[in-house]
C-alpha cells in the first residue's frame, strides 16, 4: 500500500505536540496511526511555497513574518531545509531532541507583526514531550 506524503508546516509539528492533551486531534491520529507516514516540511521562504504563506493558510498565531520566521528556525535546529520529507516519528525524534521548550522559538516578541503563540510559555508543548508523542 503507497502512503502519500503529508505536506505541513514546521511549526506545524510543535503545535501537534503542543495540543497533544487537549481532546481528539485528526492530523495526532494521522501520525500515530503510521509513524512510518513520509512528511514534507514547506515554509514560504521563497516563491515555490506561496500556496503555504501563513496569511493563506489561515496560520495559528503571530503575523505573517513571525510565521515566516518561525517555520525557517524551527527548520534550522532540525537541521533540515524546506521541502526535506522524512518519516514523522524521525521528525518528531528531532524536535523532541532539538527543541525541548516552545518559549524560544514560539514566544515571539514585542511588536504586533512579532507576536507569538499565547501557549508559548504554557508548559503544554514540554507536557506533550514528555507524554512521548506520537508513539
């Protein structure tokens, strides 16, 4: 059986594990059920991503640049590059490793175009670590 590629977002991953505790969660489900699943990794750093811009893609939180922004950081500490498609739980294995604490990269900053997730300092990203998602 052919498993298509999932296409997301970086920040996209963060915020599976983030909201991991609060109730059913289609894309969780998805992962858990096929750890194995290829996911692709597209963020608007240039034109071939433009169907994935934050402000078309209806983005969680933050403007348009912080999105931006947060998906090439998040890529940077994986040590990926946008368009790398690799197996959920390898992503997942990263992020866990790579990126312990949400604050530092989802918190954001003074500014209204800069303002970030307010789940950033929540501790529910660290809960969903430590719950070992999404085995």
């Amino acid at each position: 059986m052919k498993t298509d590629v999932l296409t997301l977002r970086p920040y996209q991953l963060m915020c599976v594990v983030c909201r991991s505790g609060a109730g059913p969660d289609d894309l969780l489900a998805r992962l858990r059920d096929d750890p194995g699943q290829p996911v692709r990794l597209v963020c608007a750093a240039d034109s071939v991503y433009a169907y994935a811009r934050p402000e078309a893609a209806g983005a969680s939180c933050g403007g348009a640049r912080f999105q931006e922004k947060r998906d090439l950081d998040i890529l940077q500490r994986l040590g990926l590059v946008p368009g790398d498609t690799r197996p959920a739980i390898d992503l997942f294995e990263r992020l866990f490793l790579e990126i312990p604490e949400a604050g530092a990269i989802c918190s954001g900053g003074d500014a209204p175009a800069w303002e970030g997730c307010p789940r950033a300092k929540s501790g529910d990203y660290e809960a969903g670590i430590a719950r070992g998602l999404p085995a």
